[in-house]
C-alpha cells in the first residue's frame, strides 16, 4: 500500500540526566516517518522546514526511502524549534524553547505522487491543519489515524472535536483521553470518544503501555517493555505510532486481530527509541533487531493456560 | 498438593464513594485461602481472631473447604479490626481504624495435619511471625510466597531482610519495590531485590497489572482487566496472590511457563475482588465465570504475529 503522513521535521535541543545535545533532526513526522519506513516501502512525508534545514538532515529520510516531495523548503525562513529538559526520572519534561517559525504559517501541500495513498497518518499539529490535509487528498484515504495533545483540547477544542469526527483512529496519551472525555475511567473515556466518530482508539499510557479500543468495546493491551534506564523519551510516543500506521500500511489488513499486531509493532518500535538521544537508534536498525525484539514481546506477554485444569 | 496460608482473620470496615459497610470479614489470610480455594483443595489457614468473631464468618470458609483449625479462637480478646475510606477516584485510602487486638501476641500454631504442605504462603503480617511459621514446618515446604508491605520496611527492615532471604518468591507493590531496592527503575529493582534471595518476584502495578521476574531476568507481564468502575479495592492484591498461589499448589509446576499462568490466575481472581464490597464477589464465584474471564485474558493480550511478514 502507500501511506501518507503529516508531521513537523524539526530542530530539536534535548536535556536528560544522561546528556544533552545541540539541534539535532526532531519533529513527530519524522519519528513517524522514519519508524514506519520499516514496513511501508511506500512512504510519503508532507511537511515544511525553513532554509536553515541541513541537507543531511533530509538525507536522513531519504536513505530511509521515505518520499520528501512533500516538504516545503521555506526560503528566508528558519525551522521549527523545540527544546526541552527532562527530570525527575524521565516523569517531568520543561519546554525550554518553541520557535514555530515556518510553521507558523504551515499549508500543506500534497504532491500528485502521494495522492491515492490508501492510509493517511495525521500527526500532532493544528487541527485545522489537519483537516485541510485529508480534505487535500483527492479520494478519502481508507484509513486516516491522527495523534494530538492536551495543548488542542485546551486551545481550539471545537476544531479539534471535529478534526477527530473526521478520522478513523485517535492515538492518544491517558491524561489527555480523561481531559478530552470528561471521564476518569479509561473504559469510560474510550465510550465516549468512540461515540464522537473514529471506530478505534489508542491510548498511550507511557512506561504502562497502550490499550487498543473498537466500537464494540475489544479491548487490547500491549505493555511497554520493561527497561532499566530510559535514555530520551522525545518521540517515543510518534515513532510508536509510526510502528503502527507502518505494519497497518504494509498488511492492509484492518481485522481487530491485526491491530493487536500492529500496537506490538508500535511498542516495539517505542522501545528502540528510548534507548538513544532523539532519531539515533530508529535510524539504524536492522530487521533481525526488530524481530529479536517481537520475539522479546511474545515472551514478555504469551501464556497458555489449559482451562480444562480448572 | 497442598497449600498452608499465614495472614489476618479480621473485620473490616470499608467506606467507598458507592457506599460503606459494618464489620465485614476481612483480612489477608480470608481473602488469599477464599482465593486460592479455587484452585487448591487443600488449603489450610493459619490465624488468629477474637471470641467476638461470628461463627457465621467462619462458617464462609469452612463452606470452601478450608480447614480452619490453625485459625486460634483467643478467649477474652477481640478480633483484629480495620477500617479505611477511599477517596479521589480510589487512588487515596485512609485508615480510619486499625485496633490489633489478638493480632497483638499472634504466636501461630500449626497444626498436625497442616505439617508436610508443599506449599506455604506468608501474608502480611510483621516477618518475625512470618518467619516462625516456616521455622515450625517441620520440613521446609516446596514453595515459599511471601507478601509484605512498606510498613515493615520502615518499622523493622533487618527483620524484613531476613525473611525474604528464606522465601521463594516475594510479591510487593511497584512503590515497595522502590522503597525496598533504593532503585527507581522496576528493572533495577528486581535485580537488587533477586540478589538476596527470592528466587522469584512479582511486582504488582495495581490498575497497571502485575510483573514476575526470575534470577535470569525472565520478565512476564500481566495486564489488570480495564474496567469502568472498581467498587472496592480492599484485598485485591491478597486475592491476587491467593489465586497465584492456589495455581501453583494446584498444578505443582514451578516452571517458568506455568507462574506466568498463576499471574493470570491472580489478576482474573482481583478482577472479581473489586466489583463488590470485601470478600462478597469471591465468596461466590462459579467456574464458568472463572473461564470466561481467563478467555477475556486472553483476547486483551494475545496476538499472532507473522515475523516472516518483517
């Protein structure tokens, strides 16, 4: 199949207790983009980025094969800007810097090539924004998910209630699915979320793992996989959905019981990139680390009980 | 085979944001032999309580085929009490009351025909008890589970230290881990915590499910069933540990494999424990309800992935 994503490309600068680096690439398209390059050969990025981007960079996503027709280069502009600082244990995260700059006035635009692309992967940005890009694709996509943050309910929460009645599958953390719904319950968040318009929901709960949600109220859970020493979390959250969106693109197959695979392949995705600052270890990975790693999942999570012992 | 528990007989007051209770049945021994009585059919309790418990009380445990002669019945003296209020969506507890009474000179007896169980498991309790009653077996049981709680780590941790060492698995909370390894990290954690004994650990995560670990750092992860409302938290993690145990004893099969299936055992039998008010959801469960909610363990964390699809 072809997907189609929308996401920054970014600067980022980030501080953890182990380090801290200079502008490196960032952005939630590209952890998106990259993490699913791994399993949808067939990947289209839309973005924007000002002049001051490093060809390097681009290159970064190019090697991964990922189609960058769709990014805008904004002559006499700079890229957006992100820092942060983690404490406490990875818990807290202080943004010290965000310099919208090109993308401030961001209007996607779709290359011919990616129109037809069958699923279509929204990531956190305007929901306006996000809207305009499914209604620039030509044919609905068959399968649109969207990621977005607390930052949207707060600020353009009727663009964002009806960007959301817009897509297939909302991806999303656990404080924002209770602050989005009005519900301290998950299950009870999910109802409701699900009566809005999308007929799946991901909610991320971080070092707890994600659960997987249908209309008819299936239930999946994938746990995080237990580490000792979490180096950078910037991104694991998009590269987790890039994982996703990349197995669903390249089986196209959205049974109940491929999404299950799919949220494994997003969490496995997930813990590559906390082991290393920002892109680093999502960019090199080899197919038998990926599979080592499923197999790690499969350990972690497969039993088999005989209930005829009961 | 079969199956000697050390824990609290007790009565329990229990105020919620649904309701509240009198004096109800409680205490960590009633809720791990209710528990694990599913399971093993030959459980035995070690206990002690006042000659102000109702024989009715002890009549809900007899009914499950638990022999309760190790229960002492103090002439002059009141039954252990509890009693706790939850709050902010059960996140928070205050103990209310807690008045020792018997629990006070708890000296266990063991009876005769409990002697030779293989398998033993120690409640909360303070460890010098917990540690007499493995000294009393005359030949040290199979399988040792023990459960504490931060309380002893503050109180008495040399103590504490030295009845973990003698145990085969310790089960605590995520919190307790912590506290108990100086580590942050769970990982961390249960390497420290391994290193002085167990052979086993099972941290539970509450609403987040449980891990077991072992020495080679094996690692299986059990969800909690997602629920829309928990009515009463009180013994879930008893419970657990009772269905775990009860497992164990049953099938007499200490492979790595077959705890995983004992953690599944423990999280179906707390997701019963919480739907009702103290002990009431356990007194009565039938086993078709036991195997339906295994098969929903199931469908919320099985998956089928086809690596050759990488």
């Amino acid at each position: 199949m072809s997907l189609a994503i929308v996401g920054t490309v970014a600067f980022d600068a980030i501080e953890t207790p182990f380090g801290k680096t200079d502008k490196i690439i960032g952005g939630a398209g590209t952890y998106i983009a990259l993490s699913a390059s791994y399993f949808e050969k067939n990947t289209n990025l839309i973005s924007v980025v000002g002049e001051d981007f490093p060809k390097d960079y681009l290159e970064i996503l190019k090697k991964h094969n990922i189609d960058i027709r769709g990014i805008q280069i904004k002559k006499g502009e700079k890229t957006f800007f992100w820092s942060g600082k983690y404490h406490d244990n990875m818990n807290k995260r202080d943004t010290l810097v965000t310099e919208l700059n090109s993308l401030a006035s961001f209007d996607p635009v779709i290359p011919d090539a990616y129109q037809g692309s069958e699923y279509l992967m929204l990531g956190n940005l305007t929901p306006s924004i996000q809207r305009v890009v499914i209604e620039r694709m030509k044919k609905r996509p068959k399968f649109v998910m969207m990621d977005t943050m607390n930052f949207w309910m707060d600020k353009t929460p009727e663009d964002l209630k009806e960007t959301v009645s817009m897509v297939d599958l909302l991806c999303i953390n656990d404080e924002e699915a209770q602050q989005f719904s009005g519900e301290h319950s998950l299950i009870a968040a999910a109802e409701k979320i699900l009566s809005e318009g999308p007929k799946f929901l991901i909610i991320k709960k971080g070092k707890h793992g994600a659960l997987l949600f249908d209309k008819n109220m299936n239930i999946f859970s994938a746990p995080a996989l237990p580490v000792k020493t979490v180096f950078d979390p910037t991104g694991a959250g998009d590269t987790f959905a890039g994982g996703f969106i990349g197995w669903l693109a390249k089986t196209d197959d959205l049974s109940f019981d491929n999404m299950k695979n799919a949220l494994i392949i997003g969490s496995v995705m997930a813990s590559f990139n906390i082991e290393k600052f920002g892109t680093e270890r999502i960019q090199k990975l080899e197919k038998t680390e990926i599979s080592e790693r499923i197999e790690r999942f499969i350990r972690l999570t497969q039993f088999d009980i005989e209930t005829n012992l009961l």
